[in-house]
C-alpha cells in the first residue's frame, strides 16, 4: 500500500539473444539501473531492450493491466524468465485471468490501468507511479490474495 515509484534507465540496452532470459555473470546494466534508481529517488527502474521496448525492472519481471486484460513482455525482449513470472503466468491461466505476453513501449505502459512487478524473494510489487503517472492496485491486490491464499 505504500508508494512505489520506478523510472527508467536507459543508458545500458539489454540485448535479446537465445540466452538473455537467464541470468548471468554480466550484472553490470542492473548495478548501473540500481545506482541510477538510487540517484533518483525511486523504488525501481525499467530496463530497455535495444528497440526501446520494456524488458524487465532491475530484479524483477514487469506486468501491467489494461481493460481487465494482463500483460508481460515476452522473454525474447530481453527480460528474464524468472520463477514468479512462470509460475503467476501458470496461476493466471488456471484461474481464468485474460493473460498475453506483448512488447511494451515506456509510453505504452503510462497508458496502462495497473503495474506491478514481481520477483520470487517477494512475491508481487504494486506500482503507484511511473514518471508523473499514477496507477490503481484493486486487481494487483485481488491477485496478490488470492495466491497467498
């Protein structure tokens, strides 16, 4: 419930390749987002694929929400595919949520009705704001229940 606000970096692109949806050894476009989120005062950043399309925040998978529909980049933009992002995909398909994987532009997503990002150390983070924009959080938080649940 409290403000999350993220920005983003865009200095370091992160390249789509057959192997970029796995982490590795090359952390040094998240410890640059990570300073850069620090430097600016804001929970998170979204990182970039070289076409200017959302990939990921810094440790975590991005999903938004527009017209009742849920939304995640596909791991070829360059996000990877972490654990939470698998198994909500799973949980969302079995409870009958309209889910689609989709490329997102940074002006797209101000266009959404809910963010949030998610990562299997903590579960699912609403998003409040992205760059002067504001977000509800009632499906994020129904979502969040229900797999607590």
């Amino acid at each position: 419930e409290e403000p999350f606000r993220i920005g983003i970096f865009e200095e370091v692109k992160k390249d789509s390749s057959t192997i970029s949806y796995f982490k590795s050894m090359n952390a040094l476009p998240y410890i640059l987002a990570s300073i850069y989120k620090s430097e600016n005062n804001l929970n998170d950043c979204l990182l970039l694929n070289s076409k200017g399309m959302v990939a990921e925040a810094t440790s975590s998978n991005i999903f938004w929400i527009k017209a009742g529909e849920i939304f995640s980049p596909p791991v070829s933009d360059g996000g990877v595919e972490g654990v939470m992002r698998k198994n909500l995909i799973m949980f969302l398909k079995e409870n009958n949520f309209p889910f689609k994987e989709k490329s997102v532009s940074p002006a797209e997503l101000k266009t959404a009705d809910e963010v949030f990002l998610t990562n299997v150390g903590w579960g699912i983070k609403q998003v409040t704001e992205f760059e002067n924009v504001f977000y509800q959080t009632k499906i994020t938080a129904e979502i969040f229940k229900m797999i607590q649940q």
